[in-house]
C-alpha cells in the first residue's frame, strides 16, 4: 500500500493495528475465512467506535483480503462480503475553536520550557492547517527560506508548496537557532529529552494536548486536528475562498472543503429560504 497506493506511514499506523487484530480472531490460515467471519469481525472491532473509524476497519480489512486473493492465499471475491458504514457527507459542523482560544494556545508556549518548539509547530498547524504528521515529517530540505515556501509531502505521496508566513517562519528560525539540539537529523523538529530523537505524529498530538491544557482552552477535539479545522474556518471567516482554502489544505476534492462553508452561520441566515407563511429567523 505505501508503494503502489501513496498510503502514508500514519494510515498504515491504524491499518496494522486492525489486521493484527483479524489475524488474532481469525488465525493466519486465510483459506478458512469466510465472509460470516469477516463480517463479524469488522461489525465487532466497529462497534465501540464513531463513524470514521468504523468506515477505515472496513477499508482496511477489504484491503488486506483482497491482497490475500490477489496473491492466491484465499479466495477471490470476499471482500465483498465485507459490508459498508452508512455515512452522510457533510452532515456534520466542522469542530474547531475560536479565533482567541486559536491565540491563547499559542501564547501558552511563552514561558513553557520547550516554547520555541512547540510555538513553531502549533503555528504551522495554526496558520497552515497542517496534520501533525506534516509537522514530524518536515525536513530541513522542504523550507525555502529565500522565497518563503515550504514543500509538504502529503497523502498519496503528492506534494505541495505552501506559503511560508513571516510569523511561522520566525517562530521556526529561533526554535532552529535557539532551540533545537544539536541533533544530526533531516528532520526540523526533535525531541528536547533524551532520548534525543525526530518528533513523531504522536508527540506533535501531545504538543497540541499540553498547550490546550495549559491555555486551559476545552476543545471539541483532543488533538492537532482541531487547529487544522480552526485555520480553514478562520479563513473563510476572513473572507478566503473555499477555492482558496482547499488550496492551503491540500484538498484533492472540493467537495471536501465545502463541508467548511457551514461556520459561516451568518452567511447561511441570509440565503436559507424561510418556510411559507414563517419569518426567516
């Protein structure tokens, strides 16, 4: 999947922990699934979860059976029998925080030990809507500093080259000069503590997690995604395009991005057509 599909190595992160789970339920003798067993499995592993985990239980199973066929350890045709989630698309609000609570995480870096690290990170994540895999994963080699542009390796392997604004690239030229250990890696952001190393998807969660904290800002959700939602809605606030927006946030679809327009919750009042014979409210 990395090689022919572009999976990244986060995705593949969960994938290997639900297949590691069907080899633990169902034993490595492929031969013997069934589609009844495949399907108890997903419907099981799905069911203490939301919607979106359940939808990638079933992508991943599907994935590893149709392998399994392709190289002729079980039978072709099964992942058929695996079934689908019921999902509406862009039924959900976006979850995301104001724009204060967006600047009181930030500044709660200020006087934190490790400010400069986690300044920079939550500004890209802040002012870019970057995943925290694109903070990990961002090398020295992607920063252009003469015009001002990063390089950022996304899903499926494609690239794109981002604005780098002059805030975010201060906060990154003091944390490089002033703190970062002297650490012999590609990678921009390290560990302070030893053992000293790259930082992972999950360390710039933790990041997020901490200064959420510490701002003692509540957010919808628990990790660096929300700052991600919280950049698209503040620009489209300030008046960016969804075009605009998608662009920012590498959106290969633009249906994606319209699942943003719903903030605007004042734009939607004025064109929502009241009832017949009832007061627009």
């Amino acid at each position: 999947m990395s090689k022919h599909r572009g999976v990244t190595e986060t995705t593949l992160e969960v994938y290997q922990g639900i297949l590691v789970g069907l080899l633990d339920a169902l034993g490595d003798d492929a031969r013997a699934y069934s589609a009844e067993t495949l399907r108890t499995f997903v419907l099981n592993r799905a069911r203490p979860h939301g919607i979106y985990r359940a939808k990638s239980i079933v992508v991943a199973v599907r994935s590893f059976v149709r392998f399994l066929a392709a190289t002729g350890r079980c039978r072709a045709g099964m992942e058929h029998g695996i079934p689908g989630f019921a999902s509406w698309q862009l039924s959900s609000v976006p979850r995301f925080l104001a724009a204060e609570d967006v600047e009181r995480v930030i500044s709660s870096c200020d006087n934190h030990d490790f400010g400069m690290r986690d300044r920079a990170a939550l500004l890209l994540l802040a002012r870019l809507g970057l995943r925290a895999s694109d903070v990990a994963q961002l090398k020295f080699t992607d920063i252009d500093w003469r015009n001002g542009t990063i390089t950022i390796c996304g899903k499926g392997q494609r690239q794109d080259v981002l604005p780098l604004p002059q805030e975010v690239g201060n906060a990154m030229l003091l944390y490089v000069k002033q703190g970062r250990p002297t650490l012999r890696v590609p990678e921009v952001f390290t560990s302070v503590r030893a053992p000293l190393r790259a930082l992972t998807r999950a360390s710039v969660t933790h990041i997020v997690r901490a200064a959420l904290c510490r701002a003692g800002v509540k957010a919808p959700i628990n990790g660096a995604h929300v700052l991600r939602h919280s950049a698209a809605t503040t620009m489209l606030r300030q008046g960016a395009s969804l075009a605009g927006v998608g662009a920012v946030l590498r959106h290969r679809s633009a249906m994606t991005t319209t699942y943003y327009a719903k903030v605007d919750f004042g734009l939607l009042s004025e064109i929502a057509q009241p009832w017949p014979e009832v007061s627009s409210c």
